[in-house]
C-alpha cells in the first residue's frame, strides 16, 4: 500500500527514487523557510519521515497524528524526544556502524591537526609568512607512542582506539559505563586497550578524546573538575557532541594552561555562532561537524536509512532500530 513518506533532508536521487517507486514522498526541509509550509503541511498525513539535524519533539509530534516510523540518517539520536516517540509507540531508526571509519578518521585528523599545529602552519604559509626555518616556536608535539585516552568505547572508540594502538604505537586508556569484552568484540585491541578510571585516565592521558553520544547524563559532564583533572599539557579532542562538554570551562582550560590545543568537530551549538571565543581561539582547531561527511559515507548512512523505512512500512523489523523503551 502506498503510504505518505515526508523526507525532512536531502537525500540522494537514487535513495529518493526508491522510496518513491513505493511510496507517496514529499520532500520538505524545515530548516529552509521556504519549505517550512510544506513540511508543517505534510505532517498531518505523514505515516513516515526520514532525515536528519532537525528537532523531533513532543510538538512536532502531536501535528503528526499518522506517524509510526522516523529514519534518521545518524547515528546520533539526541534530536528525538525519546520518551515521547515510545509514549506514541513511533519506531526510531538510525544509521549506525556505516559511518565508525570515517567518524574515526576525522577524529584521528583533529588529533593529528591540534598535536602538530597543521591548520595554523599551513596559514603561516598559506599568509607569506615563512621567511626562514621554524623554530621552537613553532614545535609540535608527537603522537605516536602518546597515552590515549577515551571517554565512550562504543564502535567508533573503538575504531579510533585501532588506529592509535596498531597504527600509532599508542597505549589506549577507555572509560564507559562497563568494560568491552574485548576477546569477543575487538580482539585486536586485547592487551592494547585498557578499561580506566575516569580520574586516572585523566591523569595518564596525552590526548583525551571525547567520544560521547549526547544524553541526560553525559549534557555537559565535562566540566572544570574534568579539565582540572587532566595532565598539564594535555590536548582535548570532541568528536562526539558538543553539549557534552561546558564550553566555559574548555575556555578556562584553554586560556590558563592545562589543556595544549584542542580539535573540536561539535559544539553545544551549530554552527558555531560567530561571536563564540572557540571560533578564533588560537588553541583551537575547529571543524563544522564532518565527523561522517565524506560522499561514501553520507550515501551510505542515506541508503541504511532508506531501507530501514521501507522495511518498517512493511511490516518489516529493521536492522538499525533506536531503542526508545529504555530512555
Ligand atoms: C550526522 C552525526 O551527519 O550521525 C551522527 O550522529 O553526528 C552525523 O553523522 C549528523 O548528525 C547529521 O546532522
């Protein structure tokens, strides 16, 4: 049976093809003005929605009384009013494991970018200004051989923590809710990855990398104490969500010493405001949220999603479903 799909963000022709040779689709991204009409107006028949970056909250859903699936094209899903969508029973779909290697990769590259000071030496070329050899000044720090340190250790830690222990030679501290059975999950990572205590990971870490998904309990718990607990010297990278972290104190830790450099891809929030310290701050290199954005990836987090709808409005259980019950 032909059902009312609404695509919230743009997905790609060949992804929007398929669901239109099922179903009926409006295509309407609320973060357009244009196109707010038309999406407040599909929502009162939309049986389905797919797309991503754009609050789904309890108002949202109480103008959309046909809705029993959302497919998002993330793996985050902290734009979902959780308890809201199991209240109304709405099935919620997500992209993950598709993106792990390339959110990695974008992490390893801030790491990689803040230790050895890349964006701003590449302006100090880009600008004219390298008239003669660099000196002290204009160091680095090393990576390889560095301590590791992860907060969260859910597939995409444990991609990262892959590329510093087999790549890098680094020892790879993790602190999460409970220890990975690594033998069954990660074997590669067995004797290179250990489960630490926060304070002590903090306290033994290089490079710090915050990995967190954005929860009631993870809003902002990277606070002053966290910093202040870190080695002098360390840096600080956020690929997770900004909201994790209290930007205030990143500010402090940044502008009196504790913290070296820091690479953030997310910021509480986005974009970045202009008028954000983080923005110039000269210990920061900052990227607009590119954790997953690469062509293959992106199509690929699309076609997850894509499918994943089509087999709910089935009567299919999709692979990736969210589970709302426990929040
Ligand atoms: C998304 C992400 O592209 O998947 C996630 O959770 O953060 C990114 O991969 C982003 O959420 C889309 O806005």
């Amino acid at each position: 049976m032909r059902q009312h799909i609404l695509v919230f963000r743009e997905l790609p022709p060949d992804q929007l093809a398929r669901l239109q040779a099922v179903h009926d689709v409006t295509v309407a991204n609320p973060r357009v003005p244009a196109q707010l009409p038309a999406f407040q107006a599909a929502l009162a028949t939309a049986v389905g929605m797919i797309g991503s970056s754009y609050p789904v909250d309890e108002a949202l859903l109480a103008a959309a009384p046909q809705l029993k699936v959302i497919s998002s094209v993330s793996v985050g899903v902290d734009n979902y009013a959780l308890s809201a969508l199991a209240a109304r029973d709405v099935m919620l779909c997500h992209t993950p494991g598709v993106l792990d290697e390339t959110v990695a990769d974008t992490v390893f590259a801030l790491l990689m970018a803040s230790s050895r000071r890349i964006v701003e030496l590449s302006n100090l070329v880009r600008e004219g200004r390298w008239t003669k050899n660099i000196g002290e000044d204009l160091f680095g720090f090393d990576v390889h051989g560095k301590t590791l340190g992860l907060l969260g250790f859910g597939r995409i830690g444990q991609a990262i923590a892959r590329r510093a222990a087999l790549g890098f030679g680094m020892p790879v501290l993790y602190h999460a809710r409970r220890a990975v059975d690594l033998a069954t999950q990660a074997p590669e990572l067995q004797g290179r990855a250990l489960h630490t205590p926060m304070n002590e990971l903090l306290a033994r870490a290089d490079i710090v990398v915050a990995m967190l998904p954005l929860s009631s309990s993870t809003r902002g718990m990277i606070d002053t104490s966290v910093f202040g607990a870190m080695k002098p010297g360390a840096i600080f990278i956020n690929g997770g969500r900004g909201a994790t972290v209290q930007e205030d104190a990143l500010l402090q830790a940044l502008d009196h010493g504790t913290l070296r450099a820091a690479g953030l891809d997310v910021f509480a929030t986005e974009p970045l405001p202009m008028d954000s310290p983080l923005r110039t701050h000269p210990k920061v290199t900052a990227l607009p949220h590119i954790g997953s954005a690469t062509f293959e990836t992106r199509h690929a987090m699309a076609e997850l999603a894509t499918t994943s709808l089509l087999q709910a409005l089935a009567g299919e259980r999709p692979a990736a479903v969210f589970d709302t019950a426990a929040y």
